[in-house]
C-alpha cells in the first residue's frame, strides 16, 4: 500500500506553502511531530487507514490528538488529506516532507558505524572533512556501533559507502588465500 509518488508530491507541495508562509521550520516540527506519533503509535495509523472510520471522524481525532502542538497550516494540510481521502499515507508523507526539507536545506545524512563509541570530536572532524568535500552542504552524522567491526569505521551517506573496518580486510585477506595466487607460479 505503500504509494511514495504520492506521498513526495504531497510534501513536495507542503514545502512549497510553508516556504511561501515563511513557516518551513515550523512545520518540519509538525512533520517530526507526525512521524513520531505514526511510527509510535500503530493504532493512530491504522485509524488513519481504517475505510470504515469516515473522515469527519478522523478529523476530530487528530484535532483530539494534536490540538494546541501543531501550526495552523499543519492542521489544515491534514484535514485537506483526510477530505482528499489520502490519510492513509500521513506517515510516507511525513517522512518524504522530511527528506525534502533535508535537499531543500541542503542537508545531507550519514551513519557512521565503528566498533567502539567514538568523541564528539572525532565526528565533528569527520563532518568537517565530508563538508569541505561536499561544498554548500550541511552533513548530519548519526552514530552506531557494531563490536562485529572488530576495529575502523564505516560510513554510509546516500549510496556511498566507504568500509575501512578490520572484518573488510580480513575478509579480503581471505579472499585472497583461497583464490592460492602462488600455487600456481610453483608449477
């Protein structure tokens, strides 16, 4: 059921007004706010998908919901969803606002996995290193930490992905004794 043509073209047009409005970070706060609740809350999205609850219904429940915690704009977007018959994709359209906000700032993510937690210093370096390569974007690093690593880093940005950890080498080392290059010289 899932449709993200629909939900981009949705946050595509919510960027748009709320850039107009001069209301963009606001409304990322909303959006987060939306993303939160759906992703924490199975049963606010399955009443959101529900054919049989009809929409004025919806309504009354998200204005129960998020009442006083999100702009007027906001609360306007989702009953135009629910009138539209869209709710059921609040949560793709949440998260697709919050990726075009992101290419709208010029905000680019990362995750960063390495065996052991690392400083603040050391990420802030490496952020420093990523934006001096990607001129006019902000990097965001989010950090993970795998023991499996055994040691070194891992970092993934979009579809890049730059893996200087001991398991890749070792793996290689592997690769390399079971393809046995000198056997063959030998004969």
């Amino acid at each position: 059921m899932k449709n993200p043509r629909l939900a981009s073209r949705y946050a595509k047009s919510l960027v748009d007004i709320a850039v107009e409005q001069n209301s963009l970070e606001e409304t990322l706060k909303d959006m987060q706010l939306l993303d939160a609740i759906c992703s924490q809350s199975r049963d606010f999205v399955t009443m959101m998908r529900s054919p049989v609850i009809k929409g004025d219904k919806k309504i009354s429940v998200v204005n129960a919901v998020l009442a006083g915690r999100v702009s007027i704009l906001t609360s306007t977007f989702l009953k135009l969803l629910i009138n539209k018959g869209r709710e059921s994709f609040l949560d793709e359209i949440a998260e697709a606002f919050i990726i075009q906000y992101r290419v709208y700032k010029g905000i680019r993510m990362a995750k960063l996995t390495t065996a052991t937690p690392v400083d603040a210093s050391v990420v802030d370096t490496l952020r420093a290193k990523i934006e001096a390569a990607y001129k006019g974007t902000t990097i965001n690093i989010e950090t993970a930490v795998d023991p499996s690593l055994l040691g070194g880093f891992v970092l993934d940005m979009g579809d890049k992905q730059l893996d200087t950890s001991i398991v890749r080498d070792l793996n290689e080392i592997k690769k390399q004794f079971s393809k046995n290059l000198y056997v063959p010289q030998l004969r």
